[in-house]
C-alpha cells in the first residue's frame, strides 16, 4: 500500500465509513477484541489491491490503528 486515501483507491488504504463500523462493529469505536471477532468478515470485504484502517479503542480512547488488505498478486 502506498498510503492512506478518504474513497477507496488502489494501492491505498481506506478507514471504514461511520455506516459500515456500525455494520460489522454495532459501534463507531470498535475495541482490539471487537476487531478480531469480526476480521473475517473486513477482510472478506476487501478488492484485491485495496486495503482498510480501523481505530481501535480502549476505555473510549483512541488506542491502536489495525490494518486489513489484500496484494495484487
């Protein structure tokens, strides 16, 4: 991945919109545990070539950044 961009672009990373976060989360601050129980179904959401950015949470506070993507080949 090249960077990050706001709309889905190739070779880019994306954070997931406010309304796909309460899809896959039922929340807007998903925590490392809500990530993992829901990784299958980001990743399977993803272009190939493309990838995504979650902020995780702890206590309501900002606290890691987890990444999902897929390569080209």
């Amino acid at each position: 991945m090249m960077g990050i961009a706001i709309r889905q672009t190739a070779g880019m990373v994306t954070p997931l919109t406010k309304r796909t976060l309460l899809k896959l989360f039922k929340t807007e601050r998903p925590t490392e545990q809500d990530w993992w129980n829901k990784y299958f179904a980001v990743k399977d959401g993803i272009e190939r070539g493309r990838g995504i950015l979650v902020v995780l949470y702890e206590n309501e506070e900002p606290a890691k950044i987890a990444f999902a993507g897929l390569a080209w080949d």
